[in-house]
C-alpha cells in the first residue's frame, strides 16, 4: 500500500463512521424532525468524506468530476427531501419534541 | 472468495430477504413502499457484486426509483384523506387470514423452494454461457457494451417487443382512466427550485447515459428511466404540460421509439433480407438512432404512467359538461 | 459456495416469500409488491447464474434479458395499479371480491 | 412471381404489421376502425401467402438480424404454426367487423389499438422459436388481453380483469424461471438447439414443473381455472371471443411445443402424461357442471371453455399408442372449438345486445325474433357438443377412437359424459329461446353485420367437419408432431 492509499482508507473508514452516526440518530432518536436531522447532516458529511477517499484514487479528473457532481446531487436532493419531509410534518401537525 | 466478500454477500442476501419478507409482512403499506423501494437499492448493489452494473442502473432507476413513484401515488389516490392526516396510512383492515389453513402454502413453497435450491446447486459450477459467442461477434455489433450489443443487435426482436409492452402498459391506463391536467401551485418553493435546477441536469446525464451505453454500462433504459424521473419530478412539482400538445403531439413523442424500431425492422428486411440485420459499418448509428427513440419514448411513457391517465380524454369530458 | 449459487439460492428464496405473500394477502397493493419481489427473485436467478465465468467477465445475454424483464415489469405494475384504483373507485375495495372477509 | 412469393417474408410482416396499425389506430384514433379492418384482412392475406410458402419450401425459418440461435433470436413455422395463424386470422377477421359494429365512439378508439397489438403479440407467439422472446410476446398478449377485459368498466370486469391479470403474471414469472433454467442449464433458449443439448437431469425436471404450472395457469385447466370464467364472461362480447377461442389456445401451443420438443423425449412415461389427462377429465366434469348451473349465457359459455380445454389435455395419455389420431384430434378440438366458441360468445353478445340481459331464462322466444343469431348458437352448439358432421365431431372422435384403442375406458366414459353434459346445457339455452317469457322486455336492433359474423363463424367450425383431410395434411407439414418416428 502506497500513502495514497493509507489516505483514502482513513477518509472512507472515518466517512463511515459518520455514516453510523447518522444511522445510530435515525434509529434512536424521538422525533421526525432530530431524525432527519441526524440523517442529513451526518450523511452529507460522511458522504463527502467517501467521495475525497475515492478522489484520491481516481485515474483522471474527469472521474474526480464526476464524484463530485454525486456529491452535490446528494446534497441538494437531500436537503430538498429533509426540507419537504419536515414541512410535511409541521402541516399535519406533528409536535417536534420536547425533552 | 475471500472472507471478507464472503461475509458481505452472505449478509447482503440475508438483508435483501428481510426487507422483502418486511415489505410484504408490515401492516402499513406506507411503510411497506418505503421498504420495497429500500429492497430496491439493494438489489442494485448486488447486481454490482454480481458484475452487472447495467442492470443495477435500470434497477436503481426503474425496479426501485419509479416503481416506487408510482405505488407511492397509487397509495395516495387509494388513501386520499388518511394521507392528509397523518404520515402513517392506517394499517389495512385485513392483512392477511384470506385463508384459514396459512400453513398449507407455507410448507408447500416451502418444499418447491427447497427442491428449486436443490436444482440451482446441481448445475454446473462453471460455465459461460453465450459469452464466447457474444465476444465473438461484439466487432461487427456496432456496440462495445456487451449488454448494448445484444439488447440493441443480437436480441433486438426482444427489444422491440418489449418497447412495444410499454407503450402497450400506457394504452391499457389510458383506456381506464383520464388525468387531471389542471396546473397545480407548486407545494413550496423548494420543491419548485429543485425541479428548475435538477431537470436540465437530468437531461444531461440522460444523454450522458445514452452516449456512453455503446461502450461502457448504459444505455437507452436507463438514460429513458431517468428522463421518466425528470418528468415525475416535474409533474411532482405542479409542472403540467400545455393542453395544446396533448393530442396529437404527446401521441407522437410516446411512439417514436416504438415505430422508428419498426420502421427500421422493415428496412433492414427489405435491404439485407433479415428483421434488424444492420449492415456492420452502419450498426453503430443504427444503433445510436434506435436508442435515442427509445430513451425519448420511455422516459415520456414513464412520466406518462406517474401521471397515471388520459390527459387528452379529460380535456374533451371537460369541454362536453 | 461461489457468489454466483448464493446469489441464486437467495433469488429462489424471493420468489418463495412473494409467492407465498401474493396468496394468503387480500390487499392488491400487497399483492403487486410480491409479484415485483417474485420477479425480482427470478432476475436475481438469471443474472447470478450468469457469474458462473471464472475470472471472465459474465454472460452478458441473461443482463440484456433481465434489462428487458425490468421495462416489462414496470409496465405491468403500472398497470395493475391503475386497475386497482378503478377498482377501488367502483367498488370501494382494493381486494378481490372473493377474497375479502366481510 | 412465383419465386416473389415463395421468398417474400410473410411471416415478418405479419408481426410487425399489426405493430405498425396498432401505432397508427393510437395516434390517429378517428380512422382506427378503418385502419384497423384493413390491417387484419391484409393480415389474413399474408397468412395465406406464408401457407403458400410453407407448402412450396416446407418449414419457415427466419434468423432475426442475420445471427442465428443461438446468439439471434429464430422465427419458426410448420404446419402447426400455420394452422394457429389462419386460425387467428380467421377468427381476428370475425371479431373485426363484428367490433365495428359493437364498439362506439371513445371505446371503439380504445378497442383498436389494443386489438391490433394482442394480434401482433399472438402471431409473435405462433412464429417464436426461442423460450424467452416467448415470454415477451405472453406479457405482451396479456397486458392486451387485461386491458381489452377492463374496457368493459364495469365493477365485475374490473374485478375479473384484475385477477386475470394477477394469474397472467404468476404464470409468466413461473415460465421465466424455468427459461432462467434452462438457460443456465443448457446455455440456449433456442427451442431446437434446447432438444439436441438437453439431458435428463434435476434441471429438465424444474423446469418442466415451473413452465408447466405457468402454462396451466394461463390455459386455465383443472383447477388453475378460477380466473376465467369471469374474465372471459364480464368482458365487452368481441373480447370474450378473443379470450376463449385464441388466448386460452396460446398458451397451450407452447405447452404443447415444448412438451413435444423437449420434455417428452426425457421425461415421457413418467407419469406426467397421466396427471395432464386426469386433470383434463376433471375440468370436464367440473366445467360442464358448473355451465349447467349457470342462468347467465356469458357466463355458461365461460365454464363451457373450462371443459373444453379439458379435452385438449385428454390427449397428453393417448399418445403413447395412438400418436397420430390423439394428436390429430388436439388439432381440430383446438380449431373447432376457437371458431365454435367465437360465433358463441358472439350470439351471447347479440342476445345481451338486444334484450339488454343474458338472463337465460328470459330469453323470451328469440329464435323468432332473432333468428339468425340463434342459428348460430345453435350450430356452434352442434360443434361443441360434437354431433357430426361439425369440426367438433371430429376432434371428439379422434380422440375417442384413440381411447377405445388403449382400451382406456375411464377416459371414454368421461367424454361420453362431458358431451351428454354439453348437450345438457346448449339445450337448455335453446329450449328457453323457444319459449315465451312471463314478462316481456323492450329489445332493441341488433346490426346484422354482428348477427352475420356469428352465423358465419359457427358455420366454419361446421365446415371444418368436412376438411379433415387437407387440414391434417397441412398440420403434418414439417412433423411438429414427431410422427413420423416411432416411438418405442
């Protein structure tokens, strides 16, 4: 294993992790709005951090490109979906918890 | 198989027959899509383990994406004040219990199902099927992508069959039901923003998709379903299209696929004496043209089928009452 | 076991559990989500099947079938649940008059 | 001109025409009557050049794209082949114009298209020498089949539509399995090169009971029948014709072709013969009982379906020892009954047409007031029942003779009974169109290009009793049967 490769295997285990995070809030959380919560923001993270691991090893640019316009996608589409999913909740009255 | 690899498909396929078994068991059919679509995705990543990116494309696509789209829909038409109310559609009133004596088909499947393993691992632990075949003829097919090759040449008759089944799926909705076309108010901003920036993008990795089907995995299905995805992203979004291009207009856009495959069938019957057989220096752009028919008609059928009637038919009940 | 006949014996068990689910459940929404999952279990047989090259790339003719099996299938469930609906419409149930328990 | 018409590719055009009209009834829905006529009597035409062709050059085969099995998808007919498309043709151009008639204005725009592509997809089927391009042209033929059922709209049809749809679907994923079988097994899905490669072993087997049960199911024999009678009976009248004389027989041509081809060669005289023909006893029994007992004509005639396929499978055990009659007599049951059970459904459709019920018992005197139309249900009666000199007649005792040869007796009491049942039930219906009911409906004209059709395809399935020997001739063509081989 080359440097490169240490790299890209610390970013994709700790993107990971961030992943696990998001998975442990979705599951254990009280409430629509922390879960989601939870999920975008862990996600995106961990997903950034995925696509930056796999950079690294990419053969040309036009493949690093292309990582990054998943990595976009997911971002926006995810924010968009938290954003209609936590509207849709507020609308039908759901109470956001209290501790 | 190392392993690792071993530990990974063995739990993938034990996660794939939970969610499936989840799917159909969960009292809620809301949750029940949402599971199915889930079962979807990771179908999509074991036809990557299995070497078949191209088929994990149209299953992400069209087995989880716009299957999903669409029983979600039909969930809402089905449910159209519980929906309103709350997330969670009511669980059905009678899950199962049609039959009193359950465990008879259980314990029948459950022997076909055991004889069906028995005979898959009696087959024979290599063989290459119509690869050899497939690579031998790959030069003249005018497609790189195996997949293409014998989607678009080798069994094109299959695709132009299946072609036709889609347009057939719409006709068979149509002569059902007819569709609201009445524009409706985006139901928020973002929604509205996403569809404006999103759709240009998805035309392109259509394209994309189309372009690079001929060599790498891709293609006219996949480049179709994500057309289809554009279009139920804007309908999603209150988008509707002019009533003015809904009669004949749609009708030509929905066909094109279909009858450019059989303009080109009748062509190459009349010119080299067989259905589809493409002279091999014109194979590639006779492929590219049918593909691009077919990517334009199946991303239309597809948004067609989410909008889920005829738009031309409620039009006319409109102007009669 | 090689992945190719893990993957099959899993297909096989798709089918299994949606063929069960398509005949004890009533709801046809039900009932179109197994006939998706059996076919997904059919399609998982073919392609997995197809592995069965060694270190070659797989058989590329059953992933063209499965590709085509794929369209057929949405366009069947497509329109299954237009059905559904209109039965539903006209008869305010979305089960099978005989299968459901009054 | 000869050599025009020996080399044209009739076979071909009679897919991708009716593909062709399909899509042009859809984009221009004002002239889908016209178009549509024109294209299924165009569509006879060129059934009628590839008999000539087939009975020039002997056996069709057409490589689709120039490769050849089994990379390529085969184009394959015989005398077998032929004879299912010149049924189709036949019975397709009887449905036409008693259609133009039926259907009005929206529906008539709907009824085209769809039409004209389960067409397709049925001659798609009768010309398909590969398993899986099969399986496309089933799914295509019943999403056609399904939507033609809803078109009626009304709340049965819709059920029944449903469960037909519901059933086609299974019995398409259970044959697609046993083709992913065989595929893997034998590494073709090409009909002819599956008999030279196949082997007995536990794959033959599966795939025998998985593509086995799919066909039945979509056959709709004993028991696997329950989703046609009301399907077949809801339907608008011009598709329960369709179903019942050319759907139901698709899908026992393949069941036949492959039974036939592959499996009976490796797994003949096991048993299965037996279990096929038990099951076809039963269906008769149980189908001409349950279409005595009904009191609504559609739905007497749909149950009369469920028992004439019976008959159909009562051949599966004979073959053994009287191959050539057992198998003659499938041919002409398949071919009387499709043209007999059309002009029915249609005297049915007239019937409900004109008295605006199919109430059997108030069918108040119609041999007066509509008597071509009871004509015709009375011949197609005769072919049902198997009174000479109808088609039916013949089939039945071919079949019977085959029986007696075996010294099968179970089996001749069985069709002994099914046809005294038949008779049973067509004169039931008949003696109440003679009789006056207690309260008398308002009728209203039916067009006498429907009442036409029917008297004229009930007097083909009479006719049919009088050309035995060149119909069995041209089945003959290319030995789809393996007759000529002796078997041990």
């Amino acid at each position: 294993m080359n440097p490169n490769d240490y790299l890209s295997a610390a970013l994709l285990i700790t993107g990971a992790v961030f992943f696990l995070a998001g998975t442990l809030g979705l599951l254990r959380f009280p409430d629509v709005y922390t879960r989601l919560h939870a999920l975008t923001k862990a996600d995106n993270v961990g997903l950034g951090l995925m696509v930056v691991g796999l950079a690294v090893q990419a053969e040309s640019w036009s493949v690093v490109g292309k990582l990054l316009l998943i990595w976009w996608l997911v971002l926006i589409a995810g924010a968009s979906v938290a954003h209609l999913i936590a509207s849709g909740a507020l609308q039908r009255g759901i109470r956001m918890w209290k501790p | 198989m190392t392993l690792l690899t071993w530990i990974f498909d063995s739990l993938l396929g034990l996660s794939l027959l939970w969610l499936a078994w989840r799917a159909l068991a969960c009292p809620n059919l809301f949750k029940a899509i949402v599971l199915f679509v889930a079962f979807g995705l990771l179908m999509a990543l074991a036809w990557v383990r299995l070497a078949a990116p191209d088929v994990a494309l149209a299953e992400a696509a069209i087995g989880a994406g716009l299957t999903g789209a669409l029983l979600m829909a039909a969930l809402a038409k089905l449910h159209p004040t519980e929906a309103h109310n709350d997330f969670a559609v009511p669980p059905e009133k009678n899950v199962t219990k049609v039959w009193s004596w359950q465990w008879l088909p259980a314990i029948t499947i459950l022997l076909v199902t055991t004889g069906l393993g028995y005979v898959v691992l009696s087959l024979p632990p290599y063989a290459t099927g119509l690869s050899t075949e497939v690579a031998a003829n790959l030069e003249i097919s005018g497609a790189s992508n195996p997949v293409t090759a014998v989607l678009l040449n080798f069994r094109g008759y299959d695709t132009l069959l299946e072609i036709v089944v889609l347009l057939l799926a719409l006709l068979g909705v149509w002569s059902l039901n007819s569709a609201d076309l009445d524009h409706k108010a985006a139901p928020g901003i973002v929604l509205d923003t996403l569809a404006r920036l999103l759709t240009p993008i998805f035309i392109l990795v259509a394209a994309y998709l189309l372009w690079v089907g001929a060599h790498a995995p891709g293609g006219a299905f996949q480049a179709g379903a994500v057309l289809g995805a554009a279009g139920v992203l804007l309908l999603l979004a209150g988008w509707r299209p002019r009533t003015g291009l809904m009669a004949l207009p749609l009708r030509l856009v929905l066909v094109i696929g279909p009858a450019i495959f059989v303009i080109v069938a009748m062509l190459t019957l009349l010119i080299a004496g067989q259905m589809l057989e493409y002279p091999p220096t014109q194979a590639g752009a006779l492929i590219l043209i049918l593909e691009t028919a077919a990517t334009v008609s199946i991303g239309v059928t597809l948004a067609a089928l989410f909008l889920g009637g005829d738009p031309r038919k409620n039009n006319r009940n409109k102007n009669h009452t | 076991m090689s992945t190719a006949f893990l993957y099959a014996l899993v297909g096989t068990g798709l089918f299994a559990l949606g063929l069960y689910a398509l005949i004890v459940h009533a709801h046809l929404l039900r009932k179109i989500l197994a006939l998706n999952i059996m076919g997904s279990g059919v399609f998982m047989v073919l392609v997995a099947l197809a592995k069965r090259t060694g270190d070659a790339p797989p058989d590329a003719v059953p992933h063209a079938m499965v590709i085509t099996g794929i369209v057929v299938a949405v366009s069947a469930t497509a329109l299954a649940l237009t059905l559904m609906l209109k039965l539903n419409a006209k008869s305010g149930h979305a089960e099978l008059p005989d299968d459901r328990r009054e | 001109m000869g050599a025009v018409f020996t080399e044209f590719p009739w076979g071909v055009i009679l897919i991708l025409l009716p593909v062709t009209g399909g899509i042009l009834c859809f984009l221009w829905p004002q002239i889908a009557k016209i178009t549509g006529l024109f294209i299924v009597f165009v569509v006879a035409l060129l059934v009628v050049g590839l008999a000539w062709q087939i009975f020039n050059n002997g056996v069709y085969r057409h490589a689709v794209g120039g490769w050849g099995a089994p990379l390529g998808v085969d184009l394959y007919a015989d005398g077998l082949s032929l004879l299912m498309l010149a049924i189709t043709a036949l019975v397709g151009m009887g449905v036409s114009v008693y259609s133009a008639a039926y259907f009005k204005h929206e529906q008539a725009a709907q009824f085209w298209p769809l039409w004209l592509l389960l067409l397709a997809a049925l001659n798609a089927l009768f010309l398909s020498a590969d398993i899986f391009n099969v399986y496309v042209t089933f799914e295509l033929m019943g999403l056609a089949a399904v939507a033609l059922v809803a078109l009626a709209g009304s709340r049965e049809a819709l059920g029944a539509a449903m469960r037909y749809l519901l059933a086609a679907l299974l019995g398409s994923l259970a044959y697609l399995l046993g083709v992913a079988l065989l595929y893997h097994g034998f590494g073709t899905v090409d009909i002819a090169l599956l008999v030279e490669r196949a082997e007995p072993s536990p794959v033959i087997w599966a795939a025998l009971g998985l593509m086995g049960a799919g066909l039945l199911l979509k056959t709709a024999l004993f028991p696997l029948h329950f989703w046609l009678p009301p399907a077949h009976a809801s339907a608008p009248t011009p598709v329960s014709a369709l179903l019942s004389a050319l759907v139901v027989k698709a899908s026992f041509y393949i069941l036949l072709r492959l039974w036939l081809e592959i499996f009976d060669p490796l797994v003949g005289g096991a048993g299965v013969e037996q279990l096929l023909g038990l099951l076809g006893a039963a269906a008769i029994l149980w189908g001409s009982v349950q279409a005595l007992r009904q009191t609504r004509l559609k739905l007497l005639i749909a149950y009369s379906t469920v028992a004439q396929v019976g008959y159909l499978f009562l051949a599966f055990p004979l073959v053994a020892a009287a191959g050539v009659s057992a198998w003659s007599a499938v041919t002409y049951l398949v071919l009387s009954h499709a043209l007999a059970k059309a002009a029915m459904f249609m005297a049915a459709g007239n019937l409900l047409c004109f008295g605006g019920h199919d109430r059997i018992t108030d069918l108040d005197r119609v041999v007066q007031r509509l008597p071509l139309t009871a004509a015709a249900f009375a011949l197609a009666g005769v072919s049902i029942m198997g009174l000479p000199p109808s088609g039916g007649f013949i089939g039945k005792w071919l079949l019977l003779e085959a029986a007696l040869m075996q010294g099968r007796w179970d089996l001749v009491a069985v069709m002994i009974l099914g046809g005294l049942l038949a008779a049973g039930y067509i004169f039931k219906v008949l003696g109440y169109a003679f009789t006056q009911a207690d309260i008398s409906h308002e009728s209203k004209a039916v067009p006498a290009s429907m009442e036409w059709t029917a008297l004229l395809l009930a007097c083909g399935a009479i006719l049919l009793g009088f050309l035995a020997v060149p119909v069995l001739s041209l089945v003959g063509i290319g030995d789809p049967f393996g007759i000529g081989e002796v078997r041990p």
